[in-house]
C-alpha cells in the first residue's frame, strides 16, 4: 500500500500502521534489506511516513512507541545504508527517548556522524551530555562529527572541551572546532577565534 495513491489512501495506510504493536513495528523495521540484496522501496515509504505521521498533535503514544521499534530494530539491521536510514527516522521524531539507541553510534566509524547529528536535532540537555561524554572515547575519524554536532546544537558546555581542539594540526577537526566555537559564542571563546582569524590575515580559509 506504500507509496500510498493519494492522500486518503496515505491516512487510511497510517492508521493501519498505527495498531501495530511495538513488535510489529520493530519487525516491519527490521525488514531493510542490505544494499543490493533487494528492494526497501515500499518499506521505507511505509516507515519514514509513519515516522513522520506520528508527530502530529495526539499521536504521542504512536510516537513513543515508533520511536522503541525503530531502536530495537538497529540491533537487528546490520547493514550501514539501512542503520542510517533508521537513525534518520529517529532524527525526525525521537526526543530523550530516542538518545540510548543513538549514543552506542557515536564511537562508529561509518554512523558517527549521522547519530551525531541526529542528537544535534534533539537537542535537550541529555542529547548534548551524550555528545558531550562521547568525545571521551572518540577516535580521529569521529571527533569531528561530534564536535560539529555540538556547534549545531550550541552546547555551551562543552566550548572548553572543543577550545583545544582548534589549535589541532589536523585540519578537517580544527575547522569543526572553530565552527562550533563561533556557533556556540561563549565569550570565553574570543580569543581563540581571533587568533584564527588572524593566523589566516581575517581572510576566509
């Protein structure tokens, strides 16, 4: 029934969808098939729609229930296009809820910097702890990803933890530091950002 007609057809496939149970939901999840081992056309259809559907007004339940599935079912999709298929979903609609299914990818070499960012989107002060706590135990392909999603989310409490990092030889994470530095705009990030800027003669770099 997905991709749904027209819009009645959508709402009637929506409502269908929304008396699953969490089981069921996980399962219908877990059904992505691995890049070039199938067809994930109409079940992609079907999940990002519901996820999308379940924000609206009324739907909180259908939500958090959405949101417990489509987490469960990360353990079972083994496949990278098909994981960060499903941490977009909880992207658009996790809250706290969503930030114990999305923390484990942060330290992921390939998914790091879609779960980051998909905290970036939450935002709430849990989503910017678990970035936050992640750089204790990131490596040089994730840092970067989590420093970028900080700035994306301005979480102010971890501007002296990024501070150093603007100053790093490696060019890719000292530009994300400065990034997130000036997004962030704690005061006491002044004069690092000035000295960037004059290191580069105030041109852009």
């Amino acid at each position: 029934r997905m991709p749904a007609a027209n819009q009645p057809a959508f709402n009637d496939a929506m409502q269908a969808m929304g008396s699953l149970d969490e089981g069921a939901l996980q399962r219908l999840a877990s059904m992505l098939k691995p890049a070039g081992q199938g067809d994930n056309t109409t079940v992609e259809y079907a999940l990002n729609g519901f996820a999308g559907y379940v924000m609206q007004a009324g739907k909180e339940a259908w939500r958090s229930r959405c949101v417990e599935a489509y987490g469960h079912a990360l353990a079972a999709v083994t496949d990278a296009a098909g994981r960060q298929f499903l941490i977009r979903q909880l992207e658009l609609m996790g809250k706290d809820d969503a930030i114990p299914f999305l923390t484990p990818f942060l330290n992921d070499d390939t998914l790091a910097h879609p779960a980051a960012q998909a905290l970036a989107t939450i935002g709430t002060p849990a989503a910017r702890q678990a970035l936050t706590g992640a750089l204790d135990h990131a490596t040089t392909a994730t840092r970067g990803a989590l420093v970028q999603a900080l700035g994306d989310c301005r979480a102010s409490e971890a501007a002296a933890r990024i501070a150093p990092m603007a100053r790093s030889n490696d060019t890719l994470l000292r530009k994300a530091s400065l990034y997130a530095l000036a997004n962030i705009g704690a005061p006491a990030s002044a004069t690092v950002l000035k000295d960037a800027a004059s290191r580069t003669g105030y041109h852009y770099s």
